[in-house]
C-alpha cells in the first residue's frame, strides 16, 4: 500500500502543479486570435507600401510631368525617399492624429533644368503639417506659400 501512494503521489503533485499554473497556450491561442486587427494598426500605416506622385497643378498649356519625376516614399519605421526631378532624397516622418512632421530632409542638390518645380515640392515637405488619404489621393497641408501637395499612387 505504501509503495503504491509513493508511485501515485508524485502524479498528483505534477497534475496539481500543473492545473495551478494556469491554462496551457493551447487554450489561450483562440483569444489571441480574436483581437481586432485594427489594433495593431500602426499610425500612418496607409502610407506606407506605395510609392505617391505628385499632382502637380497644370498652369495653361504646361505639359504634365512624368508620374515619376516627384516621387514621396514612406517606409515603415519612420523613413522616407523621395525623387524630387533630378534629385534623390529623404529624411524621418512621424505621424500623430492627422499631423505630420517630416525631419531631417536630405536632398541632393544637382543641377536640374531651370524652374520652379522641385523648390515648390521640396518646400512642401520641409513644411508637411496635415495629412490625410481619401479616395486614393494623399493630400499633405504645408506651411507657407505652397499650400497643399496632392500625390496619386504611382502605377505599378
């Protein structure tokens, strides 16, 4: 009989232990499952994955740019790349309840064709304010003259 409750008492130990340390992943995995995805949206997400053109405002008979002349890139973790006519460039961004900041602007300066273009675009996102996506346009509000810049999804 003692022999038998010297085999048998581990085994119950163990089966309590067990039962107190609380319930097993198996039976937690279904409510991880359930979160809303939404939550674990980052803010800004939308921005990322796509590569925006500007929609530049046509003055008369100006001829439109090449979709990929100004180019605004935001990568995941606060990076940004631009193409800004012949210059490449980028910086930081950060998002907060429709504002935004864009520092640490980088741009190489070389020598374009003359015009006004690239400073108005340039301009723009040394002074991004506000954001905002509807119906596939992003429109970012800046300080000073420039305005608003509106940028389309560059095509594929």
């Amino acid at each position: 009989m003692h022999r038998t409750f010297a085999l048998v008492l581990p085994l119950l130990v163990a089966a309590c232990t067990a039962t107190a340390a609380g319930p097993t992943a198996a039976q937690t995995a279904p409510a991880a499952a359930t979160a809303p995805a939404a939550a674990s949206k980052a803010p800004g997400a939308e921005l990322t994955g796509v590569v925006w053109s500007w929609r530049r405002v046509l003055v008369g008979n100006e001829p439109a740019d090449p979709p990929d002349l100004f180019t605004l890139e935001f990568q995941p973790g606060g990076k940004f790349t631009t193409r800004i006519d012949c210059n490449n460039g980028g910086g930081s961004w950060m998002v907060d309840e429709g504002k935004i900041r864009m520092t640490s602007v980088r741009i190489a300066k070389f020598m374009c064709p003359p015009g006004w273009k690239d400073r108005d675009f340039t301009k723009g996102i040394e002074g991004a304010e506000t954001w905002s996506v509807a119906n596939g346009e992003l429109v970012i509000t800046t300080r000073g003259e420039v305005g608003k810049l509106r940028l389309v999804p560059l095509p594929k």
